[in-house]
C-alpha cells in the first residue's frame, strides 16, 4: 500500500541503498547492457561506430561495455563469454576471426554484425555499408577529375569491406583499361590515391606536404 511504499522509500533514502545490478541483472535475466567488441579502438571508423552505438543505447536505457579485440581470436572468446555471463542483452561486434562465426551461432546472446561477414553464423543480423558501390564511386569520381592512374591504399589484414570496396575500385578499372595499383600505406606521389581509411588517409596528407607544391597540385585523393 502507499504507506509501505513510502517508509521503504524513507529508509532507502536514510540509508543510501543502491541496487546490486548483477544480481538485478541475474534476477531479471536482463542486465540492460549492449557489449560492443571492435578490433581496433585506434582506428577512427571504429571510434565514431562505438559513440554512435553508445549515444542510442543510452537513449533507450541501456549501457555500453566497449571490447577492443585487435582481431584476436582469444580475445573475442573471452569477450564473447564475458557478456554472456553478464547476461548482456546484445553484443555488437565487427571481426575479421572466421572462427568467430562459428562461436557466435552458438551463443544464446542476440549478435549484430557490423562491416564484416562472416561463414557459419546461422541468422544473425548483419550491417553494413554497399562497400562495392562506394569503391566504384570512388574510383569513377577520379576518374572524371581526370585521374588516369589511380592507387587504391587498402589495409593489410583483409576484411570483407575492404575486399568489396578493391573490387568496386577493380571492376571500374577494367571497363576504362586502367591498370590496377594497390598497396599498404606507402609513397606514391605521382599519383592519385584512394584510401580506405582515414589513417592511411592522414598518413598520404602528411607525405604529401613534404612534397613541392608543384607535386601537390596534381595529386587527388578520395577518402573511404
């Protein structure tokens, strides 16, 4: 009744109780929390993926717990296993760990990928940008500034995006006879580049001011 309600408010207010959340979490079998595990904290896509999904979660009441795996297998296992026992309510994660699939399919906790695919993994949700189309208007973007030969900067480790982004970048060649140059972030100042990340993005910036002006002005760039 209200005045039962109203003494266990006192005394909650008198003492400075506050509620276990764990076992809140284990009573509830909910414990309000999202795990998030991106593969490299460092890397500003990622950055801006984990405040995007922070700034939602906490609209609708839940809390965010941020993994940064490095692309380890173990780690994502340990990550994964973690929020189970949490019973977190959802795990969003980006991998390039094939295994991970495997893993994921058999995790009772609801799983989002975001910019990755993977083999193996049975319904989860997938998220992710038209990674091809994007790399074909990249490379026809440069091409009509009049860019005949064109570096397509890609990272080392292989994700799907990536792969689709190259193969975007590939197939444009190809219908206009260009010749296909790819590399890791190196120097190449006597063309125009397209980089896949901002990092490598920042990294050709910073080469080409160490440049002559006159090498500059002939130099695009397109970020993706």
């Amino acid at each position: 009744n209200e005045e039962k309600r109203k003494r266990v408010e006192a005394a909650i207010e008198e003492t400075g109780f506050r509620p276990n959340e764990l076992a809140r979490a284990l009573y509830k079998q909910s414990s309000k929390m999202i795990g998030a595990i991106v593969p490299d904290i460092e890397n500003p896509f990622f950055s801006e993926l984990a405040k995007a999904v922070e700034d939602e979660a906490y609209k609708n009441g839940y809390r965010i717990m941020l993994c940064n795996s490095g692309d380890d297998l173990e780690k994502e296992m340990a990550n994964i296993q973690m929020f189970q026992q949490l019973q977190a309510d959802g795990i969003i994660i980006t991998t390039n760990c094939a295994e991970t699939g495997r893993i994921l399919k058999n995790c009772p906790v609801p799983a989002v990928l975001v910019d990755c695919k993977l083999d193996n993994i049975g319904e989860h949700a997938f998220v992710e940008a038209d990674n091809y189309q994007g790399g074909c208007l990249a490379t026809q973007h440069l091409l009509e500034c009049g860019s005949k030969k064109i570096v397509c900067m890609k990272e080392p480790t292989g994700y799907s995006s990536g792969r689709k982004r190259y193969k975007g970048y590939a197939d444009v060649c190809k219908k206009y006879g260009l010749k296909e140059i790819s590399a890791c972030c190196v120097d190449y100042f006597n063309a125009p580049l397209f980089y896949e990340f901002s990092v490598l993005y920042r990294d050709a910036l910073d080469n080409v001011r160490k440049h002559p002006t006159s090498m500059r002005r002939y130099m695009g760039v397109v970020e993706y």
